[in-house]
C-alpha cells in the first residue's frame, strides 16, 4: 500500500508543493539561467507546475483554519512559481526588450 502523498485519489499538499517547486528548479536548468536561450524543453515544467497548482487546489477545504490558510499561502506561491517559469520561457523571444 502507497502512502496517501503519493496516491493520485488523495489530496496532498506535500506532493503538490515538491511538483511546483521540483518544476522551477528544472525551468531554471533548462533555461540555461542567467544566459536564457531559447529552449522548447521549458515546456514540460510549465505543465507540471499548472498540475502541481491544481493539485494545491484540491487540498482547499470548506471551513477556514490553519490548514485552510497554509493551502492559500501555498497556493500564491504555485502563482509566483509559474509566472517565473512562464518568464524564463518568453524571455528569450522578447527581442524588443534588447
């Protein structure tokens, strides 16, 4: 039997915050950081920190608590996360920035 972090049928906040923070270390190695290049690659850390903000999603709760408000925090850091993996892949095709 799986332990519930890495069963797909239970929410977990732990899976979901090693999926997003696990798919900006990668954006930043595949991006070739801090000399960004172009890198179609870049496209599979955006698509596991959507997945890991969904998952953070699921773990969201009706009454307010402790929990609820860890879940929220995390939560805008998935946002800040995937915004700085959306920049790492645009920035390299943003020629009138130069």
């Amino acid at each position: 039997m799986l332990p519930c972090c890495l069963r797909y049928q239970c929410a977990s906040l732990l899976r979901a915050n090693v999926l997003v923070l696990g798919s900006l270390a990668l954006a930043f190695r595949v991006s070739g950081f801090p000399a960004n290049r172009p890198a179609p690659w870049i496209l599979l850390p955006v698509l596991v920190a959507f997945f890991g903000t969904v998952e953070t999603f699921r773990c969201l709760r009706l009454r307010w608590s402790l929990y609820h408000a860890a879940v929220l925090i995390s939560l805008y850091m998935d946002m800040m996360a995937l915004m700085m993996i959306l920049f790492l892949a645009l920035y390299p095709y943003a020629r009138w920035l130069m």
